[in-house]
C-alpha cells in the first residue's frame, strides 16, 4: 500500500510562518511590559500614591521632579536605619511600655524559682529538699 504525500503550496507555509513570528512578536512585546512596583501590597490609595510620586519625581519632564544627586532613600526594617541598632523601635517602645506599666501589675512579676534539690548522700542517690 502507497502512502500519498502532501504538499503545502508555498504561499501555505508563508502564511503559517508569518503567523508564527508575529505570535511570538506579541509575546515578547507583552513580555516587556512593566512589572508591578510592590508586588506584596494590596492595591489601594497608598500604594498608588507611593508609586505616583516615585514616577513625578523621577519623570525628568514632572514639575515635581527631583535630580538624582538631592535624592534620598530610605528603607526600613532592613538593618540600614541607624536608630534600628542595637534593636528596633517597636522593641525599644513595648521596653519603655512595661517599666512605664509594671508597677500597677504586680502579676507580672516572675514567680519565685523553686530552688534545686540539694543533695544528701550522692552515693546513695538520696535526695533532701
């Protein structure tokens, strides 16, 4: 038995090829597209007001525009703020918070350790307490 082969006109397979290089053009261009600034925020007023203002004040064009030599950054919670060394604000703060309120809770106080039993005849494993 004779199998019959096919063959596709060229104008076919010109067709089928163009098709394919502008999908793949589309793709890469949708590839490009600019990533979302802070991913981990829920979108909201502050975070398009934040990103708002990163995008006047870097716009060369933006009145509101700042030049990148009076540019100041600032992250927290990474170890780069000085007033985090030797420990954060919020440890700093529940500190002052319990000297401050410990006198008017007197349970929280530490309970008095038991004290270790001490041994009569080690060896015999006898203990006294």
């Amino acid at each position: 038995m004779r199998t019959k082969s096919i063959t596709i006109p060229k104008t076919v397979g010109c067709v089928f090829y163009a098709l394919a290089v502008l999908i793949l053009a589309a793709d890469c261009l949708a590839a490009q597209t600019i990533p979302d600034p802070l991913p981990s925020w829920n979108d909201g007023p502050a975070k398009r007001s934040i990103v708002e203002f990163v995008a006047k004040s870097t716009r060369s064009s933006s009145s509101d525009y700042v030049p990148v030599s009076e540019r100041i950054a600032t992250f927290d919670n990474d170890g780069t703020l000085w007033a985090e060394q030797p420990m954060y604000f919020q440890l700093a703060f529940a500190f002052d918070r319990i000297k401050k309120l410990a006198p008017k809770h007197p349970e929280w106080k530490p309970a008095p350790q038991t004290p270790p039993p001490r041994i009569n005849n080690a060896k015999a494993g006898c203990f006294q307490s």
